[in-house]
C-alpha cells in the first residue's frame, strides 16, 4: 500500500461536522439517525485494483443506495468527493496511508484527517487500536485535540477488542466498530465477524456500535442484528467483485476435487 494524495479535487467545495449532504443540512444525530439498523456498504477499491478511480467507487454507491444502503464507508478524498456529489447518504470517510515504523493505517495522522474534512466526509474513521501511530503519538494525543478543534464533527473509532472500545467512548469518540477484530496481532486467528465481542460491546458502552469485518452471509448479517448494533458495514460480499468470483472459484475447485482428476 502507498501513501495516498491527500489533495482535495479541485472544484470541489468540501462541508463538514453539521454540514450537508446531497444539499440538505445535517446535525450530528441526524447522520446518527440516518444510520440507525442499516446496512452500510464500503467501496473501497486501491491503486492496482481493476476498479480503481474513474468514478467506479461512486457508481458503486449509486448502485448501494438503489439497492437500501443508508451509508457508504469510502476511502480517499478523490473517492468520497466523488461520491457526495453524486449520492445523497452520509459517508463515512478515510484515508489508509503507510507510514514507517507504525501499523497503523486508517487514517494514521492529522494529513488525513484534515483532508477529509475538507472533503465533507460525514463521518471520520481512524484507527483507535493500541497500536504504535506514526511519530510515536498515543491515540490520546493525537485525538484530543481533533476532539476539540471539531467539537460538531463525528468520529468513529475503528477497534480491535473490547479495551480498545472502552477507551475510545472515554476519549470522545461518537461511534465504535469491530473493524480491526482480527487484523491485529493480539486478535489474528479470531473468527469475524466476532459475535462475543459484538455482545460485549453492545452491552458495556453507550456510544453506537458499529458490526464491521466478515459478514459474508445472510446469515451472519442476521446474527450480528441480534444483537444491538447501530449499524451493519459490509464491504468485500458486495463491492469486490475479484474477491467474490475467487470465493466462488475455489468453491468450484473444492467440488471437483471430491470427483478426482
């Protein structure tokens, strides 16, 4: 993954914390509202993907929205930008960029996160993991002033464990998700989406939680409704259409192993 351009599009005049979307203005509970039981769909395609750029991530959208998504997660100023001027629901924006000798990635520093604010991203997610983030900076540190200078602005804490969640409602965040469950190395190995850790979440804090990571399945959307999530976000079943036809693939070549060669 490379570090991404974090220039605003040019003509494109960005809104954001109580701001607007598809040209009606919005407070933060509105957005809140917007989202409440939904499914929220990530598009999300990176450089040297078949769907990267030329406004596919916002016909994805569009097509979303037809289909009953009441949010889109979208990474990428050019993407979200994209996006808001073609598709009438709140985004939860980011920008995943590298940076040495941190593992953090989604929305690592203050670049991104200014960045999209100024794109009008509705919601800001970012890493809120325990992990190092770049120049050696704490999540306290690096979000309590965003915290501040943003008060009308909402933030979603992407999270890994429950401890992770528990700090972030602490600090000020306005939503969590199960994002990283799984992605770090104190939760590598865990089955997503992670039920036990949904219960958890959805039974300690008071801030809105947001199930991401894993659900492929009706089934598991339906299991993960049971409990009291805000939201659904489901990316890969629907928005990745190289990962689909290679799920199906092996699924085909498993069948065929059971008949020989």
């Amino acid at each position: 993954m490379q570090r991404l351009d974090l220039a605003v599009p040019i003509g494109y005049n960005g809104r954001y914390g109580n701001g607007i979307w598809g040209g009606i203005s919005v407070t933060k509970q509105t957005v809140l509202n917007q989202l409440y039981r939904g499914i929220i769909v990530s598009c999300q395609a990176l450089p040297g993907e078949p769907l990267h750029g030329r406004g596919m991530m916002a016909a994805m959208a569009q097509a979303a929205k037809e289909g009953g998504a009441v949010g889109i997660r979208a990474n990428g100023v050019e993407d979200i930008a994209s996006i808001r001027r073609q598709v009438a629901l709140p985004v939860i924006g980011i920008v995943k960029a590298e940076y040495p000798g941190s593992p953090v990635y989604i929305t690592p520093t203050e670049a991104e996160v200014e960045a999209l604010l100024q794109a009008g991203a509705e919601i800001i997610a970012l890493d809120a993991t325990a992990r190092p983030r770049p120049q050696g900076q704490s999540l306290e540190e690096f979000f309590l002033p965003l915290r501040q200078r943003h008060p009308g602005q909402l933030f979603m804490a992407d999270c890994a464990t429950l401890e992770e969640a528990r700090r972030a409602q602490a600090l000020g965040f306005d939503l969590v998700g199960t994002t990283l469950c799984g992605y770090t190395q104190d939760t590598l190995g865990t089955p997503i989406p992670s039920l036990p850790l949904l219960e958890a979440m959805t039974r300690e804090l008071s801030v809105p939680v947001i199930a991401e990571g894993g659900i492929w399945e009706r089934e598991q959307l339906r299991q993960v409704f049971a409990y009291p999530v805000h939201a659904a976000v489901i990316g890969t079943a629907i928005t990745r259409p190289r990962e689909i036809t290679r799920r199906f693939v092996e699924a085909a070549g498993a069948q065929e192993g059971q008949y020989g060669a």
